[in-house]
C-alpha cells in the first residue's frame, strides 16, 4: 500500500514538473506564420468578411452579448478586435461609465476602430496594439476578457494567457470563442487552420490559473462558447 501510494506521489510530480517546464519553455510559435494576413490587412475586405450574415459570430452576435451578461460600469478587453464588431457591442453594453479596450496585433484594424467609435460617439473604447506574446494591459485592469475565434491565432498560447490572467481582476471572466475541430467532422478548413480542439484549449487555459465556469451549446454550430473564472491564486508557471 504505501509502495503504490508512493508511485502515485512519483508519477504526479513528474506530470506536475513537466507541465510547469511546458509552460516555461514555449519560445517557438505553436502555429508560425497563421497571423501573416493580419500584419498589414486591407480593412475594407475584413470589414465585408467579419461583419457579414455568413460568419457564424456575426450571425449570433446578440445572442452572444447576451450569453456575455456584461454590467454597466464593466472594464472589458476584446482581445484581437479585429474590425470591433463586438468591441463596439461592448461598448454600449458597459455604458459610460464602463471602459472596452480593443486590443489587436493590427495597427490598421485600431485605427478603424478608433474611427467608427469617434464617429458613433463611443467614448469609452480604448484601442491597444498587443503583441504576440502579450496583450499589454495593465496588471489587475479588466473585469471581462473575451476571445473569439482568436485563441487559435495565438502563436504562444501560454505565455499570452499568462498576461491574461495578470491583467485580470480577482474573480475576473474569461470568454473563448473557437471553431469546434474534430476529425472527421469539421470542415477542413478549420482542421487544416485551427490547431487544437476544446479539449486541448480547456487544458491550456486552466493550466494558467483559470477554472472553467460554463458553457454556451446552444448559440453555434461551428463554434463553441466557454466561460473561465481567473482563480485567486497566482497564474501557474511563474
């Protein structure tokens, strides 16, 4: 008895020792190259892209902001805002007294939200150039993170996250959006894009220091909709 306990402690530290070394070590892009198109993007064609009634996301959106639950007074981070469809449903949702940051790796999909908020009087979105490996928020700044069909373009998912968690609030909510991948079922496109499944990205993020809260079945078809909660403790891996 006290041998196989003894095994079990063994094999837990090497599962636990491992994992804090993943974490630790990912300095190579998981996906190299998938946000190429975003470096210099023709906005005009996003725009027609991202905000038309065949993507799934913008079909659903009121659906989302509702499932979202978002409070007047929220700070919210939208993380690769892309053209700021939700950035700007966002925006609305938290009033005046709340704060929606766009965070993009484009400078040219900030300045057009930059310039459909001034146009439509929104005051309180605040447009952030993120980079790979970092949002660049400020520690302890945001009630709301929300991703959606983004995580997968993240070329280091464990070192972002880690920002993630540390720009969160204490009992703050994570949003992912993604594309469900299963072999055999998916489109191939999203088999031959998206690099990981749920399963995988729900590992990935409660390695970090997220607890999974919930999740939305009913809104997509393609995509799938989970809610995180930012544990109390600090993120794993520092």
């Amino acid at each position: 008895m006290e041998l196989s306990m003894l095994v079990r402690f063994s094999i837990c530290l090497v599962l636990s020792g491992f994992g804090f070394a993943h974490l630790n070590a990912q300095e190579q892009s998981v996906k190299p190259g998938i946000n190429d198109t975003f470096r210099n993007p023709n906005v005009k064609e996003f725009v027609e892209r991202f905000e038309g009634e065949s993507r799934e996301i913008f079909d659903k959106r009121n659906a989302v902001l509702k499932a979202c639950d978002l409070k007047p007074g929220q700070a919210v981070a939208d993380i690769g805002a892309g053209t700021g469809l939700y950035t700007r449903l966002f925006a609305q949702a938290v009033g005046e007294q709340g704060k929606v940051y766009a965070v993009d790796i484009s400078q040219k999909f900030l300045d057009y939200i930059r310039e459909t908020a001034d146009k439509l009087g929104f005051k309180n979105i605040k447009t952030i150039l993120g980079k790979d490996a970092s949002p660049e928020l400020a520690p302890n700044s945001v009630d709301v993170v929300f991703i959606c069909d983004t995580y997968h373009h993240f070329e280091f998912p464990y070192k972002i996250m880690k920002e993630i968690h540390a720009a969160m609030k204490p009992g703050g909510k994570l949003i992912i959006i993604d594309f469900i991948r299963i072999p055999g079922q998916s489109r191939e496109w999203v088999l031959n894009h998206v690099r990981a499944g749920q399963d995988l990205v729900e590992k990935e993020i409660t390695q970090v220091g997220f607890t999974k809260n919930g999740e939305h079945k009913n809104i997509f078809k393609e995509n799938y909709f989970i809610v995180f909660e930012k544990n109390k403790e600090k993120a794993s891996g520092k």
